[in-house]
C-alpha cells in the first residue's frame, strides 16, 4: 500500500483477535517509529511502556471503563510524559548530543542555556502541557506506522491514568501515562470494520492563501 492508501485504511479497532499475534520484527519497528518521533528541542521527554504481562493487562480493563482492547490486544503501549522537567534532563541531553556528533560541549552551551531559559522558566501546568503534546507527535508517528505496516490500532484516552501510574509503577519512574495504545488485529466481527471513513473534504479543509 501506498501512504495515502494505508492511511485510508485505518481505523480505531474496537474488537480485537486476542488469537492473533504480531511478529516481533513488526512491533521492533513500532517502537523505533515512537522513538524516532521529532519533539521541540529534540528533547524526547517522554517514554513510550510495552505492557507484556496478561494478568497486569486483564487488571488495566477496569481502570479503561471496561475497554477490552486493553487485554485482547496483540500488545499494549503506554505512552509517558515526564513527571517534570528539570535541569538534569535537559543537561543530559546536550551531554548526548555531544557524544553522538562529536563537538565540544562548549559549542553547546547557547543552545543549551536556551533550553533552561525557555521551558525551566514555565509554571508547571503550563510545562505539563507542552510535554504532554510532545507526546501527542509520537501518537501521529505510531499511528501512520501502524497503518503503513497493516497493524490495527485503537489509541485511547480513556482510561485511568493515576490507576495506570500506580499499576505499573510509573511513579516510581518519575512517570506519567498520556496515551493507551492497543496495537494488534482486528476481530472480524469488530464494530467499525466496515465503516466508511468521515472526514471533511478537502475543499472542506484546505484553505489557500
């Protein structure tokens, strides 16, 4: 399929086969596709969870009002923000960008001070959000890929998040859950398999200036 074509495609899977599994190379994949993501300043301050455990998946259904998806699924991503951010974070990174292109830390240093100057001097609701939309872009990165390579998805906001943080110990992480991602196979008796998709047309939607 092409891009257009995948796109078309996909759809938010209500009913997944809990039978059907996918290939390892495939959710490898799905995975770089998450850490690929662009994000403001490069930052990545986010974590993407792969829930593998079935009895810790089962537990996670009461807290995503009675979602299924959540357990029959092929596998389960939680994606994270930061609980803050914080001058080590950020200091980190420049280390690494450092390392990875071999240029003095000292090149890095303007680069670096605005960083701290611009998202270190936010009142805190307003950091969360910024963080929080980061993890927004990796939802699109996963989504697209997941189309591209035939897996069924069904991103939810719907669930619990200080249910899923306790769960599965993202506080202690310094963690907190934004996004629950089933990705697997469509059941064949899956509500919206066959439904046309509705978005606006592009007469609707473009607007040239």
């Amino acid at each position: 399929m092409n891009l257009i074509e995948a796109l078309n495609t996909r759809y938010a899977t209500k009913k997944f086969d809990s039978t059907k599994k996918l290939d390892q190379t495939i959710v490898d994949q799905l995975i770089e596709a998450l850490r690929l993501t662009p994000t403001s300043y490069g930052l990545q301050l986010m974590k993407a969870v792969l829930v593998e455990d079935k009895k810790i998946r089962e537990e996670l259904v009461q807290y995503s009002y009675g979602q299924a998806q959540v357990k029959d699924a092929s596998h389960l991503i939680v994606l994270c923000r930061e609980a803050s951010a914080t001058t080590e974070k950020i200091d980190q990174y420049i280390q690494t960008i450092s390392e990875t292109r071999s240029v003095p830390l000292e090149s890095l240093a303007g680069f670096k001070k605005m960083i701290h100057s611009s998202i270190l001097n936010l009142p805190k609701d307003k950091c969360d959000l910024w963080m929080e939309k980061q993890v927004y872009i990796a939802l699109g990165n996963l989504m697209t890929a997941c189309a591209i390579l035939g897996v069924d998805a069904c991103p939810m906001e719907g669930f619990n998040s200080a249910a899923y943080d306790e769960i599965l110990g993202l506080n202690a992480l310094e963690l907190k859950s934004i996004l629950v991602i089933p990705v697997g196979f469509h059941a064949e008796d899956c509500p919206n398999l066959h439904n046309k998709k509705v978005r606006r047309s592009t007469a609707d939607f473009l607007i040239r200036i």
